[in-house]
C-alpha cells in the first residue's frame, strides 16, 4: 500500500510539472522561437523578459511606423508617444502568454485591432 501510495504522489507530481509547463504561445513566436522560453526569458523562467529581450527581435522605431496616426493624433501612438516617447517598456502592454489591457487604456480608448484582450 505504501509503495502504491508512492508510485501516485510521483505521478501526479509529475502531471502537475507538466501541466505547468504546458503554456499558450502566440503563433508568430512559436515560428520564430520554438519552445526556447529562454530566448525571451533572459531573465529567469519566472521573471518577465527585459525590454532588450525583446528588442533583439522588434526594432522600436519600425514599430514607431507602423502605430503611427495622423498628424493630428500623432501623440496617440503607442511606440510614440507623448508621455513616454520610444521610452514605455514593452511588458506594460504586450504580454505573451495571457492577454493583458495595455496601460494607455486606462485613460485612453485607442483601438488596435491586433491588440485584443
């Protein structure tokens, strides 16, 4: 009984390891990163990727032309902006494994079509 008491706690155990490694990936990095999470996690497995990180992939001024507005709203760029210029960094918007609101949101109704909750 005991060893069968065991041979369960391992098994889950191991369940429970897998399920928590099992997570969402949007496609266009799964293409380009596979399954490295160390690639973007420089930091750690359990810490946010830094802004370098990801601007080893993303150049922010490319970005900053492709968010661009009118002359009108020119401020109302997310890559560009008048708070924060080329400067917000990127996990106050972006994140990968879980939808999340970006911060502009809060005072602001930008809408982006590629950035959903």
């Amino acid at each position: 009984m005991k060893k069968l008491n065991i041979v369960l706690a391992l098994v889950f155990g191991a369940l429970v390891s897998l399920s928590a490694q099992a997570v969402d990936q949007r496609d266009y990095h799964k293409d380009v990163i596979g399954k490295d999470c160390k690639a973007c996690h420089d930091q750690g497995l359990k810490q946010f990727p830094s802004d370098e990180a990801c601007l080893q992939c993303h150049d922010v001024d490319d970005l900053a032309k492709q968010t661009a507005r009118s002359e009108e709203d020119k401020w109302q760029n997310p890559h560009n902006n008048l708070h924060y210029g080329k400067e917000l960094p990127c996990q106050e918007c972006h994140a990968e494994h879980k939808a999340k609101k970006p911060m502009c949101n809060n005072c602001h109704t930008f809408k982006f079509d590629k950035h959903q909750e």
